[in-house]
C-alpha cells in the first residue's frame, strides 16, 4: 500500500474484517501500537459494529494519550484491554490481558484471558474464565487497549490470525519472529508503492540490531519478497513436520524455483529440495540431485556435495543402505526418518488416535508423514501386507490383525495385537471389580427406591445400589435411565458416598447433569484431567457412573476404569451398545457384557403410542425385530420414499411445520454433515416464509467456512442454532443447541435448550462459533428427546443409526428416503438388521498382560 496513513486504513480494515476468534495486530514500536490501537477503537464506535450506547462511548474518538492510558470511565463493550500497572484489588499483574463483556453506567465488567486472575474482586464462574469488575472512577485500575501490540509484547504467544504492519523500522529477526505467531492466518501490510515493495521488505530483511556494531550484509532485493516466504515455509515444515501435504507444496515451488546460480552461491539450498522427495539420502542421492541442476563444464560437482554436507541442517542416522552408504536426513525429519526405518511404528502412531481402522486409513498415515518416493514404498507394503502377519516378523504386540468388521464403505477393519492385550486387561480387571465389595454403614432412616420405579428398572436400580464394585446397566431409548439413576445417586448420597458422573461428549454430560442434580459431573476427559491432578474422592465412600457407556471405545474406557478402582470406588456403566458404536474404536462395552453380564431395562417409555415403544423395542433387540420395525412404520404412513435427494429434503423441511404446534419441539436429523448442511438451509427457508423467524430482525454474524466455499450467517428472532464450538466462559458444551431471542448490532441473545433456559448474549466474535441448528448428525442427538423427528436416509445407515433416529421422539417421527440412495422398503429393511459391532473377537480373559508403552 502506497503511503503510510494508506497503510494503517488497510491495516485496520483487514483487522475489522476478519472474524477469527483470537486476532491481533504487530508493530514495531510503542508509538504504533497506541495509534492502531486508537484507530480501531475509533472505527468500531463510529461503524457501530461493536459499542453500545454506553457510559464510556464518546470517548472513542477522543485523542489517544501519549502512553495508550484508557481510564476505566472510557471503557467500553468490546474493547480488548491489557493492564499497564499492578491492580491490587484483584491480584493481576501489568500485562493481563481481557476484553470488556459489559459497560454499565458505573461500572465494567472484564473476562480476563484463561490462566489469568487470582482474587481479590476477580470471579471465576464455574467452568470459565475469571473475571473482573473495575468501578469506572477507578484511578488505581490502569490498561492500555489491546488490539495491536508490539512484537516484543507478544511474547511468544500464538494467535489464530496476525495482521502486520511492515514499516521501515522493523528488523528482521521481529518480523520473522511476528510470522511465526500466527495459526491460521498471516496478513503483512507493507506502506510501499508495488514498485517499491521489494526494496522496502530487502530493507526490513536485511536490518538487525547488534550492540555495537552496524549490520553490513545486504540481501539480493529482487529475493526479498522470496525470502519471507522461505521463512513462513520453514517455520510450518519445522511445526508441522516434513512431509505434510502444505509442506510438499511450498517445496515443490522451491523445487522449481531453484536456478544454478541459487545454488552455486548456496549450495545448501538444495537440502530442502531433497527433503521434499526422500527423508534419507545418501551423498550419492544428494550429488544426482546437484548433478541435474549444474553444468559440468562451469561448477564443481563435488565442491558443490561438500559445501551441503557441511550444512548444519544436515543429521546423520545409524541406519546404511543396502550397499553400506551412511544415511543422512535434515533437521525436523528426524521422526520420519526413524518410521522410514521401522515401518511397524505406524501401528503406534495409529493406535494413538483410533483403535481399529482400514488399510486406507493407514495408508493415509503414512502419506501425512512421508515425503514423494518414501511414502510410495511404505504405501506398497502396507499395500502388500498379509493380515496377522504386519510389516516384519517378530515385532510382538505391534502386529497388524484383520477383524470379522467391516466399516460403513464395506472396507475391512484392522487392530493390532497391543489393542486386543488392552482390552483382555480391561475385561480381566471387570470381573476383579464386579467381584469386590464395597461397605457402608446405613444411615439412621435409610431410603429406599420410590414405588414409581418398577420392572426393569426397578432390578438395574438394585444392582447399582448393592455392594458389588461394578455393574452394567442396559437400556433401551427412551426407557428411564436418568429416572433411576437420579434416585440411586440421592440414596448413595444418603449413605455418606461422593457420586461423580461424566460421558463421553460434552453434550451428553450437560444432559446427565440437567437430569441427576445430585451428582457431579464433568466429560470423561475432563474428569481424567482432574485425576491426574491428584482428585481424590471425599466422603465414606466413591461412585463414578459412566453414562452413554456404549459409546465408549476400549482404551478411554480401560483408563476410567482403572482409575475408580485405583480410588476404591464402584463403577456403574449406564448404556445401549444398540445405538451408537464408538468412533474409530472397538466397542468395550459388548467385551465386558460378554464376561459381566448385564441388567436391561427393555421398556421403552419415551414414545406416547404404544406401537412405537414396541417398535423402538424392536430396533433395540435387531435381527428381524428391527426390520419388522421399520415395516411398521413404513404401514403407519411415516415412510416416505422420493425419487430425488433434493425432493426429499424439501418434502421433509416442508413437514417440519406441519406436524405439531410451534411451541412443540422438533429436529431434522441426517447422517453426514453436507445433508445436514442442505436440511438447515430448506428448513429456515420454510421458518421464514412461515413467520417462525422474524425477517425483519435478521442480521448478519459473519460467515462459515466450507469445503465449496464460504456462507453467510444470518441469525434473526426465532432462529434455531447451535454451538460448534464450547463457550467456556458461559459454561456452554460443543453442540448446546438455543433460540435467538434478540439481535442488536454486533450483539446476539439466545434462550439455551437447559432445563433452567437460561438466557446468555453474545458478540460477534462468539457468535462465529455458532451455526443453524434445525437439523443435526444423528450422531450428535443421540441422549436426545423432542416432540417430533424428521429425518434424511441414506445408504450407509445401518440398524444402530436408524435405532436412534427413530427413537428420539415423543410425539411423531418421519423418515424420508430418496431412492436415488435407496430403492425402496425392502431395501430399507435390509439396512435395518445390518449391525456394525466393532469386537475384536474372541478374548482369552487371565491374568492381565503387562503393559507396554507404544504398543499399537
């Protein structure tokens, strides 16, 4: 940008439009920091796209003092601040950083950043972040605005967006150090004419500062403009590894790039062009690569080779070819080098993230490792592995193993042995547990079950209060397993026990809180971050229900498992394997089942029609029973088949608001995220031409990234939405759903779907998390209950995905099929009894097998 006011108008435009949650900008010096940082301030009031009316507002556009000093009394909703001085009253150190979450008339309310605050006035509401409320005639309270920053302030810090401004008086070693802060996205503002551009960055790049002395290198201007992109894409290959698909990318243009004369005066730069093809070479690999890129006749060849190997990017191995030749790699390759050499360590890497998987999934582990021609060999033998055998013989528990399974594509699944060991530890330390007791003292007027819990429940409610120290509760949908569970957590409580509960996702978890108020919960996750803190359980005594239990995989389930024995506690497991199975792993629940066996509360209650509780019943049992239910429905009218997936949609956002009152709830459901893309924009069409959402209360919040592209987000009253992402300074899980009740501008209230409907406002910047929530992935309503269902087939749905579909409501459910997916009932039926139970086989439960670290 030609011009320097030019500059920071650009600077501070970019800055406003982008909307990624964690922004900054970076100066160089002081001075810029306090004029940005009064720019922007100044173009946020006068756009109104972020200050209310306030108390502090007419003072946006007053001149900035010479030190960024903002009193407390012009603070305003929106402003990002960082404290110049100690704050006494709340403990908080120059430098703290928070944004301002409400400005009242006499005082300001401040949400610190997490890992900040430490009393005095500061509050940290339960699960979030602390905060801080400073009365506006505070003069002890002293901050600066924190938008912009210097580089040296940054201290290190990552954020997901940087914005630059490149001014003559950078150094160097401050503009790499602001490049390499960002996440996502890297803006660099230079106040240069675009003739002007490459002499203005060779400047910054070849200035540095040293104590006594004038730097007398001069970078080649016409490379200035290169070398800031060498060095973002050397910073991201040392971060990301080498070998990643955006690494090979920039090298390739490297690659190409690279003239003889490049490197003759380097010849080091040839290491990177390497690297990008292979993870090890040898001089004889690195002398062809040099010997294709010089004439003969005009350099020398071997100068050349030796000039590179003297490099101190270069790393020697242990490992030789196959005629004796060293192997040498460059640094940030070290790791691949190491899996080059021993290909069964993949088995481990893998394991790390899912304990079962296809051979394409492995392939695809290879490939966002290992570089070009390396990754081509591994991919041949993973290719060309037989199954039980794995990649070389005599590697014990890191050993590839086919299963009798099978994912949703028809590919066949793999574990390893090292997963199959952890699982027979698992179900051998179940029986220990199932078998130890636990003791109480009764208390003086003991409680017992209320009369409403009957039949099956009223058996699996005994088996979680008797003494045994683990016991599996099985449920159908919808039949009352919250409504026992709540009354055996009262009665433990009644004898002097601590009982904690959690579940695989944060959703599912808010649900067992709203539901059992007597019980602490936390996700899974979260609670294995407290044990390894040192939690320990207070009380006579320690119960741990682990709900949703059939969603669990074996290794997250061995872990809390191990843990509520290692405290002495009872283990109660609350689920239906019949519904969802866990996501890349094998199901624990159907191993432990198999040795422990389980209590079933087989009444559905969910359902007001007596048919359909039989029907969800049957979809629960399998086999027949689930096609028969299917059948069922298809003969009640609730079966629609359409010739197109786009008829079906419509048709099906079309019956939203035809079934049932407004004030009744109700969720379109579907099995892939690009329908669920599809059923949210046809069903808010409908909201809107019904008058469900008020047109003329509808603004706009940014917008979603998408693999085709970007989308507006729109959000008026009456609005159905969900989080994508947690808020945890409102205490809000990942897939909390709400009704918008209001939209201001820059500002957004919802009405959150907790049983207290609570009420909570949002910026723009949390308001980016959100997205249209009137329909869902089946995999995310699982736990859930509304009035009526509707939902999108498709081919890949088996009997577990269309159990909890079809299930979830009270009232009415609707499936609507295209036959371009499936032809018609009887096909229907078919995917009806398909079941994808993930074991890994028949186990031989002993004494547990000693663990390994890095096993598979």
């Amino acid at each position: 940008v030609e011009g320097r006011q030019a500059a920071l108008e650009q600077l501070v435009d970019g800055y406003l439009a982008d909307r990624s949650p964690d922004r900054i900008v970076l100066v160089g010096n002081r001075a810029e920091a306090v004029e940005v940082n009064h720019a922007i301030r100044a173009r946020l009031f006068e756009a109104d796209i972020r200050y209310p009316q306030g108390a502090g507002s007419a003072a946006a556009n007053a001149p900035p003092s010479e030190d960024g000093h903002v009193p407390a009394g012009e603070l305003n909703e929106g402003d990002k601040v960082v404290l110049s001085a100690w704050y006494a009253p709340a403990r908080l150190p120059a430098g703290t950083r928070g944004v301002v979450v409400r400005a009242d008339t006499d005082e300001v309310r401040i949400r610190l950043e997490p890992g900040m605050g430490s009393g005095g006035s500061s509050e940290q509401p339960s699960g979030g972040d602390p905060h801080v409320v400073v009365r506006r005639d505070d003069a002890e309270f002293r901050c600066g605005a924190g938008f912009a920053q210097t580089v040296f302030e940054a201290k290190g810090q990552g954020h997901s967006s940087v914005h630059v401004l490149a001014h003559r008086g950078l150094t160097r070693a401050a503009l790499v150090t602001a490049m390499g802060l960002h996440e996502k996205k890297l803006r660099i503002v230079v106040p240069a004419s675009e003739e002007n551009r490459v002499e203005a960055l060779s400047g910054i790049l070849s200035r540095s500062r040293k104590r006594g002395r004038v730097a007398t290198h001069v970078l080649d201007p016409a490379l200035a403009v290169e070398a800031v992109a060498d060095q973002t894409a050397r910073l991201r290959h040392f971060a990301r590894g080498a070998g990643s698909p955006w690494v090979r990318a920039e090298l390739s243009t490297a690659q190409t790039a690279l003239s003889e004369a490049d490197l003759i005066a380097d010849p080091a730069r040839i290491l990177p062009v390497l690297a990008a093809k292979r993870v090890r070479f040898t001089i004889a690999d690195l002398r062809r690569e040099i010997a294709a890129r010089v004439s003969s006749d005009t350099a020398d060849t071997d100068g050349l080779v030796s000039a590179a190997m003297g490099s101190p990017e270069i790393v020697w191995l242990k490992e030789k070819s196959a005629d004796g030749a060293s192997f040498f790699t460059t640094r940030g390759n070290e790791n691949a080098a190491y899996l080059l050499a021993h290909p069964e360590h993949i088995l481990t890497l893998i394991g790390a993230e899912r304990t079962v998987f296809t051979l394409d999934e492995l392939k695809e582990a290879f490939e966002k490792r290992l570089p070009q021609e390396d990754g081509a060999v591994m991919l041949e033998k993973v290719s060309s592995a037989e199954p039980n055998v794995g990649f070389k013989p005599n590697v014990g528990l890191n050993t590839l193993v086919a299963l009798e399974a099978w994912g949703p594509r028809g590919a066949q699944l793999f574990t390893t042995r090292a997963q199959i060991t952890t699982e027979q530890n698992l179900v051998a330390q179940a029986k220990r547990m199932a078998a130890r007791e636990v003791a109480w003292e009764e208390p003086a007027n003991p409680v017992s079950l209320s009369g409403r819990i009957t039949g099956g429940q009223r058996r699996a409610g005994e088996a979680m209060l008797d003494a045994h120290g683990m016991v599996l509760v099985r449920g159908v949908a919808g039949s009352g397993k919250t409504t026992v569970l709540r009354e055996a957590a009262a009665i433990w409580k009644a004898r002097g026990f601590e009982v904690c509960g959690g579940a695989l996702s944060g959703d599912a978890t808010r649900k067992l809180g709203d539901g059992v108020k007597e019980m602490s919960v936390a996700s899974l996750a979260a609670w294995e971050a407290q044990w390894a803190k040192g939690w320990r359980p207070g009380g006579e005594g320690f119960v741990f229900v682990m709900d949703e239990a059939g969603m669990v995989g074996s290794d997250v389930w061995a872990r809390v498992q191990d843990r509520v024995a290692r405290l002495g506690g009872k283990l109660i497991a609350v689920g239906d394997p019949a519904q969802l199975q866990p996501v890349s792993a094998s199901n624990a629940w159907m191993a432990v089942e198999a040795e422990l066996g389980c209590l079933v509360i087989d009444r559905a209650r969910r359902q007001v029609s007596r048919a359909e509780r039989g029907w969800t019943e049957g979809f629960a049992a399998g086999g027949t029973a689930a096609s028969d239910a299917i059948r069922g429905y298809e003969r009640a009218g609730c079966v629609h088949f359409r010739e197109t997936i786009t008829d079906a949609i419509t048709q099906l956002a079309g019956a939203c608001y035809d079934m049932g009152t407004p004030d009744e709830t109700r969720i379109a459901l579907a099995y892939t995220r690009a329908d669920v893309v599809r059923l949210n924009a046809a069903i808010r069409e409908q909201a809107l031409a019904r008058g469900v959402v008020d047109a003329a209360t509808v603004r706009s919040y940014g917008t979603v990234e998408e693999e085709d592209g970007s989308r507006a987000l729109l959000f008026g009253v009456g609005d159905r939405v969900v989080f994508q992402q947690p808020n945890q300074a409102l205490g809000i899980p990942r897939n909390a759903g709400g009704t918008v009740i209001r939209t201001d501008a820059g500002r957004l209230a919802l009405r959150l779907d907790e049983a207290q409907g609570r009420e909570v406002g949002l910026d723009r910047d949390e308001a980016a998390a959100l997205d249209y929530g009137y329909a869902i992935t089946i995999h995310r309503s699982q736990g859930l209950t509304v009035d009526h269902a509707f939902t999108l087939a498709h081919g890949y749905m088996d009997r577990h995905l269309l159990y909890v579909a079809m299930s979830r409501h009270v009232q009415s459910t609707q499936i609507f099929v295209p036959r371009e997916r499936i032809a018609g009932i009887d096909d229907l039926a078919v995917q009806a009894q398909r079941s994808q139970y993930r074991s890994l086989g028949q186990l031989e439960v002993g004494e547990p097998v000693p663990a390994r670290y890095g096993a598979g």
